[in-house]
C-alpha cells in the first residue's frame, strides 16, 4: 500500500490540527502548495514565523498587537469610563468593524466552562481587578454571548464587581429578537431573553 513521504505526512498532520480542517481537506492543502511556486510557498512559512515572532499580546486589554500597549489602548480620543469585556479577540475585532463603540476593551481569553476545566484563574481577571483598580471605569459592558459559559462568565464577573467595586456598573448587550425576523420563527430561549431584556418605548 502506498503511504505518503514523511515529508508530506508531518504537514498534512499539521494542518489537520486546523480548526475545520479534517484529514483530506490537509491533503489537498498540502498538494496545493506543493503546486506553488517555491518563492509563493517559502513566504507563506515566512508569514507563519513572523506571526510568532512580531505579535505582542497588549498589556492592558490583552489583545493581540503590533505592539504594546496597542493602538486602541493608547488611543487618548477613547471613552476611558466604559470597559467592553469579550472573551476572544475576534470578538474585539468584530465589535471594532462595527465602529459604535468608542470606549476600552479587555479581551477574557475564554469563558468558564467547568466541565472543560477553565475556571477562573485561568482568564484575565486579575487584569479585569486592576483596570477597575484605577478608578477610570464608571461601567463594564458584557459582550460575551448568549451560551451557557458566556452566561456563567457573565454572572461570575458580575458578582465579583458587584461585590468589589459597588460603584461600577456592570450592562450587558442587548439580547432578543433580530431586525427583520419574523415572532413565529423565534426559539424559546431567543423570546425569553427578548421578553426579559424589553426596552420602554
């Protein structure tokens, strides 16, 4: 039976570690590059090196950066009083695309989840604890979505803010029904959230 070089076989076992990327999609990748240019395929390994090697991790929101702090943090034109929490930096990324939110962020690095042994040391709160510390943070906004670990996460931060600093308040985003959807095709959860968080008009 014909096996693969073990050349070939290291890099789709690499890729295949991708999310999304089971073992034949890797194949196909691998063959793929195997097509390119050399030049083409040698600066796409020099794009994955300099990844590593020229990305910070901000020291203030946790972001990932060019460099620390980053340019949201050391944007003095930022609303310094409102502290977005997301739970990954994508999220920061998306909320930023939108372009409404003009304050600071601080990237979790993950949502507790029990069961999968993230708990609350291993996120940014002692990062959350400090930026609090300083006095600058009238509230804390939670942007961390709508599943069970965001909910738990939520709760956790809100306590803990509730407790240690009483004078900062703790919103989340708004959670319900979408623009242009129709009642009928709402699920439980979805019309529970949107009756819960109703708003007076």
């Amino acid at each position: 039976m014909q096996t693969l070089p073990k050349s070939m076989q290291l890099l789709v076992d690499q890729l295949s570690r991708l999310p999304g990327i089971g073992p034949k999609s890797a194949l196909r990748m691998a063959m793929t590059l195997l097509k390119w240019p050399e030049d083409k395929t040698r600066g796409l390994g020099r794009s994955i090196v300099e990844l590593r090697d020229h990305l910070c991790i901000c020291s203030q929101c946790s972001a990932l950066a060019d460099l620390d702090p980053c340019s949201i943090c050391s944007d003095a034109m930022r609303e310094q009083d409102k502290l977005c929490l997301v739970s990954e930096w994508d999220s920061l990324l998306v909320m930023e695309e939108s372009g409404f939110f003009k304050g600071r962020y601080l990237v979790l690095g993950g949502l507790l989840s029990p069961l999968d042994g993230i708990r609350p040391d291993a996120l940014e709160l002692e990062k959350l604890r400090r930026n609090l510390q300083s006095g600058q943070t009238a509230e804390v906004i939670l942007a961390l979505g709508t599943t069970l670990e965001a909910e738990t996460t939520g709760s956790f931060i809100k306590n803990m803010v509730d407790k240690e600093y009483p004078h900062v308040r703790v919103t989340r985003l708004a959670q319900g029904i979408p623009l242009g959807a129709d009642l009928k095709f709402m699920d439980k959860e979805t019309l529970k959230q949107s009756m819960r968080f109703r708003q007076s008009i």
